[in-house]
C-alpha cells in the first residue's frame, strides 16, 4: 500500500454492452428452455432460433466490450490497482468453477460410495435390496442398472491415457509461452502458444471420438448413473477445454498483433490460468472416472 | 461497428466530475456503484411486494379450513413462487444493493472494482424473474414442486415449465456470482490506505465472508439444477434408484447449497445491526475482533451441518448425530454476536430512532428464530417437527424478523444520506409499529400449530388449527399492508421530500460513509482518504 502517488482508478462512465449481454443471456435462458422441450418432446417451436439468437448476441456483447478493454488498456488507462482487480476477479471465477465441478464429483462420490451399496443391501438396507431391487448386484463401474439397464465400462488405457499426456504437455508448453511472454521472446511465446492451441484441438477431436465410439459400444447419456457421471463431467470439462481453446486463439492472434508487454498482461495471464485449470480438472476426472 | 467506436470514445472519456447521464439511459448503461445499489433495492423491494402478493394468496387460502379460493396445483406454484421470489429475488438482491451503495463509500474506494460487470450482474435479474413469473402461465402451470425443488417433485412430477425454472435459476446464479466476486475483490484490493483488516466496519467483514460462501455455493446449485434438467429431459438418472441413483442425494447436493444459502442471507444482517446498535447506543461495537471471528466461524460450520435439513430421510445414526452436534455448535459463534449486541447497549446513551427500533426488534426476534433452529437442530425432535409449520416458523422468524428487518434498519438508517433529506418520522413509526405487531400475530402462532402436526405446504389442515390459522391470515394481510406504507414512505424519501439532514445524520454515527456530504455525491473517493 506504500504508493507513492494514486493512480487514478479507472471507471468508466458507463458502458451498453452489460445490457446488451442481459439481453443476449434472457434469449439464451428462454430459448434452451424451449428447445429442451421442444426437442425432447417433439414438439414445434422457435426455441432452438431464439437460443442461436442469444448465442450470436452474447458473442457480440463479449466481442465490443473486450474490444473496448483492449483499447483501454492499450491506451494506458489502467492503473496496477486496477490489474490487481482483474486478477482477483479471475482467480475468483475459476474458484467457482472448481466448484460447480464439485458438485458432479459429489454426485458420483455419493452414487459410488453410498447410493450403490445401499441399493445392493450395504448397511442396514437389506430389505431395499431383497424387495425393491432383487438380484441387484453393487459393483462399480456401474454396467447394469436395478432398472436392468446394461452398458459397458470406458478403459483408461488407449484415448484417455492419450488426451491426458496431450493435456498435460499443453500445460507444460502454455507455461513456456507464458516465460517467453515474460522474457519478451516473442518467438517462444508464438510458438508455445500456437502448439498449446494445436494440443488442445487434438484433445477435442479424440474427445468427440471416443464419445463415437462411448456410443458405439453401448455407453449412453442414458444408461444409468455411471454413464451419467460419466458423460456430464467429461462434457462439461469439454466445453470449458472448448472455451479454453477459443481465449487461447484469441490471444495467439492479439500476440500477432504485438499485443502484451513483460509486465501487462492480464488477458495472457488469465487464459493460461483457465488453460491450467482445465488440466487440472482433467487430471481429476481421468483419476476418478477413468481409473478408480 | 460504428456504435462500438463511440462507446469507446465515451468510455475512454474519464472525466469523473460530470453527474448522472439523463433519462433512462442512466440506469440502463450506468457503471456507478450508487445507481446500481438503488437498481437493486427497487427491484428487491418490487420483489418483496411481488412474492407478498403470492403470500396472500396463501394466507386467503387458509383463512379457513378447507378448498375455497385455488386449487391445490395452484397453492402449490404459489408457495413454491413465493419462496424463489423472496429468497432470491428480495432478499439476496437487497443485501446486494446495499452491497453496492455502502461497501466503497466505506471503506473509501472510487467505485466497486468491475463496474461493468456489477451494471450486468444487476441486469440480468430482471430477465431472470420474468422467466421465473412467465412460467406460470405456461400450459401445465408453473414450477409447483416447492423451492427447495426436491427429486422427484421436480424431474418425474413436475410439468414443462421445469426447463424455464432451470434456466432461470442458472441466471439467478450467475448474478450472484459475479456481484459476489465484485464485492469480494472491491474489499481485497480498493480500501483505502490505513483501512487494514481489523479496522474495515463490520458491514464490510460480513460482506467479504457472504461474498465468499455465494462463490462457493452459487455454482453448486448450478451443478444441481443442471442434474434435474438433464435427469427430466434427457434421460439421465442421478436422482433415481433405477438408474442407480437416489433421490436424497439430490437433498445432499442441494442443502450443501442451502445451508450456506442461510448464512448469506443473515451474516450481511449481523453486518447492519453491528452498525446501527453502537450508533444509537453511543458506545463502540462491544468485541469488534469477537464478532469478526464468529462470522467467519459461522461461515465454516455452514459447509458442515447441511444434512441437519435431511433427518427424516434414513441416513446412519452416525451421520445424523454429527450433523445435530455440528449444528449446535453454530449457536457459539451467534450467541457471540446476541451477547455483544446486548452488551453494546449495556449502559449506553441509548435513544430510539426508527433504525434502532427495528435493530432490536431484530436482535429479540431473530434470537425467538434462533432458539427454534436450536430445537429443530435436535435429531430427534426434528423427527416430529419436519415438515410442520413449526419449521415454516422458524424460517420465517430467522428470514423476515431476521433478514428482512434488517434490510428495512438498513434502508431507513443510510437513506438520509443517500436523499439527503430526513425520511417521514410519522409514516416510519407506523410502518414500524404495525410490521411489528402482525409479523408477530403471523408467525408466532405458527410454532403452535406446527407443534401440534399441521403440515406445511397443504392447502388444507384439520379443523382444530382453524382459530390459530384465521389469527395468522389476519396477522399475515396486516403485515403486507404495513409494506405499503413502506413504500409511500420510500417515494416521498427518494422525491427529497423531508427536512435536510447534516453529513453525520445521527449523531452517534461513525465511518467514512458519514464524513462526505448528504446527499452522497454522485461520485466520491476519487482521490483515497487516509485512514488513521
């Protein structure tokens, strides 16, 4: 706090994209509620344009208002206090993302270790067993359901094994990126980045093919609560590798453009931390889903 | 393209000194801490009356015994809207409000940290109740599963509207959790120089904990809406046994939510009344550092006491004693706080002024709500209060004695300052004497009836509650009119009708936000002050 002067603290005295985004995310709620129905229930409806609606208009909204950060930025108008705060904020935001992945990590810790037993008579359920599931047999992975449902196990060896060297070395090299953005060697930074962007495009093609082949041999979105876990933690850490990949290529092309110096660069920063905790949650669930 | 370029231009145009833009442009693109505080505290109060609204629906209900005025699908959406309404819509974004209005100018910072983003976290509500209100007119009515939306209520039972519920709280969330971040990096990283941590106002500290514990939960029960939709929709079965998974852990995922959702909803609260009791009392807060600690504590044991809402449903002796011991231990760290408050006032200058009125009426009250968690915390008892009007008791005592008295101390001790004129003394009295009165009339009988076996969330009971529940209806009515002079009082205060007031406003009052003028400027703390 020993500042010798203030820097002033940039404010700025309003701004339309917020609205625009409220907007955008109202069209993006009404319409995946409507097209959940919709497509669920086969029924007709504008649910699915009104969600592509909001989707185009959200895109929109984060392009100006990151393009008005980066001119402000560029333009020197923020302070130190003021890059304090967006680190902060982003630490924050990806603390509550560990969170909601908590959530789905909770949900199969319970059906593991409590709700599985118990349909198979562990603890003092006996008679849920004997009458309401008979023959149910607790084992995990979870390959037939008490409703009799039947699907098959996904191995760790071979794709999964695969996507998490690739992950892990995309750490290792978006870390490099980020000592060459820091050591001003441009190159290394291009290059390290530009193979991060490279790695996690590979994840998410050999993702979408062992999804194929999860498919194939008879793992589905509704065979019971392994494929469940299964589908809804491996499909969120996609989409969030998917968000990932897009700030890193956007980085790659503001770096083009000799975008960042040693000592400002918060929008680098923050990405590399979302690309690390991705890895991380990858490293997770590849331990917890694959392995166990 | 060209509108992008002009903003930027205006954006770029950092001159702090010019006031508000004009018309509704104002509220639609502001940055500013105080305009988006009052946003909130509008919304919240519409809210209240809106969810009010809903309340009397039920109370007109259960007048009498018997079906007279809705069917039962319907009683049912209502008390469901009612409790999403006020939970989320009125009392999260009034302490949000609050939030906004008071965090910077006390602890003397230019504006909260992320002004844009505050601007959309604010925004976003609206949208999301209007999904939430729209629901109930779609084909099969509205969410009717209760707001703690319980498996299988809400994915087997529950009707088309569930989708537009899911997505809407998933909204609810989001605003949450990025008013949370901004109130939470506002106090890391904006205090003024000399504010350290132990000198920050209670306010600021219970903020900071709340603002921690929405980070934590918020997406949890984002993670748990999500599983409904997708167990409702497309097949999956995490909350049922078929599937191999079970409805209660949808209990365990939610109340890991929920509990901490209590706390979020009080600990602002305690903020408020550790403000306003050393104020009138004219004495310092009573064990500054003790109070701090017991937040926090409060905080910690809220992420471990969640299955005390789940006694009834079969868990291990075991687990169902630590919850019960986990659980009392919470009432250390509050009995901390009523001890302080009382002892704040021991021997005080004390003078009662309308926020000081409803700050020990919230410190009796909220105590009556305290000790019934106490008894509902006691396994089992639990057993024969769960789900009676004993527990609607108890968490309408802790919510509107508690929480909700205390956003109303809040708004009617910092509104001269943010007027600049002194409310109307008559109308706050009124206000005062009659919530006063018929909160009391409508909820305290509700522990006698609950104790004797009337159900909650039924549309009808047994003959022998009809007295008890004709006075609750009475006392219910009462107290939602009471709301509305409330409000008359508000749009005279925020028309500036009333005497001028001074910068302290009330002379035992101490903190940054007392030394700037009355009204607050537009913008403050440009230039931070020194702390000493």
């Amino acid at each position: 706090m020993a500042q010798q002067e203030y820097q002033k603290y940039y404010v700025p005295e309003s701004s339309p994209w917020p609205i625009v985004g409220a907007v955008a995310l109202f069209l993006i709620a009404v319409g995946a509620a409507n097209f959940t129905v919709e497509m669920t229930k086969g029924k007709e409806g504008f649910g699915g344009w009104i969600l592509f609606a909001g989707i185009a208009m959200l895109i929109f909204m984060v392009t100006g208002w990151f393009r008005n950060q980066i001119h402000e930025s560029m333009s020197g108008l923020y302070s130190d206090q003021l890059g304090r705060s967006y680190r902060q904020g982003m630490a924050w935001f990806i603390f509550s993302e560990i969170m909601f992945f908590a959530a789905f990590f909770g949900a199969l810790f319970y059906a593991r270790t409590i709700a599985i037993p118990w349909l198979g008579g562990a603890s003092n359920n006996a008679m849920t067993n004997e009458v309401l599931w008979p023959g149910f047999e607790a084992v995990w992975p979870l390959l037939q359901t008490p409703g009799g449902i039947e699907s098959t196990q996904m191995g760790w060896f071979g794709l999964p094994l695969i996507n998490t060297l690739l992950l892990l070395t995309s750490s290792v090299t978006c870390h490099y990126a980020h000592v060459g953005l820091e050591q001003n060697k441009r190159k290394q930074l291009s290059v390290m980045l530009a193979l991060t962007i490279f790695l996690g495009c590979i994840f998410l093609g050999l993702q979408a093919y062992e999804y194929i082949h999860a498919y194939d041999i008879g793992l589905t979105l509704d065979s019971g609560v392994y494929g469940n876990t299964f589908y809804l933690l491996t499909g969120f850490h996609g989409l969030h590798v998917t968000l990932g990949t897009v700030i890193l290529i956007v980085l790659y092309f503001r770096v083009q453009k000799g975008h960042f110096t040693p000592d400002n660069h918060f929008a680098f920063q923050a990405g590399s931390w979302y690309w690390h905790f991705v890895d991380v949650v990858w490293v997770m669930l590849f331990f917890l889903v694959y392995i166990l | 393209m060209s509108s992008a370029t002009e903003t930027l231009k205006h954006d770029a145009h950092d001159d702090h000194h010019h006031g508000p833009a004009k018309g509704i442009k104002r509220w639609l693109l502001t940055t500013n801490h105080k305009d988006i505080g009052t946003l909130y505290l509008w919304f919240s109060f519409i809210m209240f009356l809106t969810g009010g609204a809903m309340a009397m629906v039920i109370r007109a209900e259960l007048f009498q015994p018997g079906l007279q005025i809705v069917d039962p699908q319907f009683f049912n959406q209502m008390t469901t809207v009612h409790g999403l309404i006020m939970v989320f819509g009125a009392v999260m974004p009034a302490f949000t409000g609050l939030a906004n209005w008071l965090i910077p100018m006390m602890i003397g910072a230019p504006d909260m940290a992320l002004p844009r983003m505050n601007n959309w976290s604010f925004w976003i509500l609206p949208f999301a109740f209007l999904i939430l209100l729209s629901s109930l007119f779609v084909e099969g009515g509205g969410p009717a599963f209760g707001w703690t939306f319980y498996a299988p209520l809400s994915t087997t039972y529950s009707g088309d509207s569930t989708a537009l519920f899911v997505f809407s709280v998933h909204i609810m969330g989001i605003s949450s959790i990025m008013g949370a971040i901004n109130v939470i990096v506002t106090i890391w990283n904006m205090r003024a120089p000399g504010m350290t941590w132990m000198k920050m106002p209670m306010f600021v500290w219970t903020w900071l904990i709340t603002a921690f514990l929405l980070i934590a939960v918020m997406p949890v029960l984002a993670g748990v809406v999500t599983m409904v939709l997708t167990d409702k929709y497309f097949g999956t079965s995490f909350f049922n046994a078929a599937g191999g998974g079970d409805p209660v852990m949808f209990q365990h995922i939610f109340w890991f939510f929920g509990h901490p959702e209590v706390y979020i909803m009080i600990l602002p609260a305690f903020g408020i009344i550790s403000h306003i009791i050393p104020t009138f009392a004219r004495k310092p807060l009573f064990g500054y550092a003790s109070m701090v600690y017991a937040t926090a504590s409060i905080a910690l044991l809220s992420f471990i006491v969640w299955a005390h809402h789940m006694f009834t449903t079969g868990m291990p002796v075991a687990a169902e004693m630590f919850f019960m011991f986990a659980t009392m231990l919470i009432s250390v760290p509050t009995g901390v706080k009523v001890f302080n408050w009382v002892a704040t006032m021991w021997r005080g200058a004390m003078t009662f002024e309308i926020p000081m009125l409803f700050a020990i009426a919230f410190v009796i009250l909220f105590t009556i709500g305290g000790l019934s968690g106490l008894m509902l915390a006691i396994t089992p008892v639990d057993f024969q209060y769960h789900d009676t009007y004993f527990v609607v008791a108890h968490f309408h005592y802790v919510l509107v004695t508690g929480a909700v008295f205390s956003i109303m101390a809040a708004a009617y001790y910092w509104l001269p300052k943010w007027t600049g004129v002194m409310f109307d003394i008559t109308l706050a009295k009124w206000h005062f004497w009659a919530s006063l009165i018929s909160v009391n009339v409508l909820f305290f009988p509700m522990h006698f009836v609950g104790l004797a076996g009337m159900p909650r969330r039924i549309p009808d009971y047994a003959l022998q509650f009809a007295d008890f529940n004709k006075w609750i209806s009475i006392g219910g009515f009462a107290f939602g009119l009471s709301q509305l002079i409330f409000l008359a009082l508000l749009i005279k205060a925020c028309r500036k009708q009333g005497e001028p007031v001074s910068d302290q406003v009330w002379d035992g009052a101490e903190g940054l936000e007392w030394e700037i003028p009355s009204p607050a400027p537009y913008h403050t703390f440009d230039t931070p002050p020194v702390v000493k």
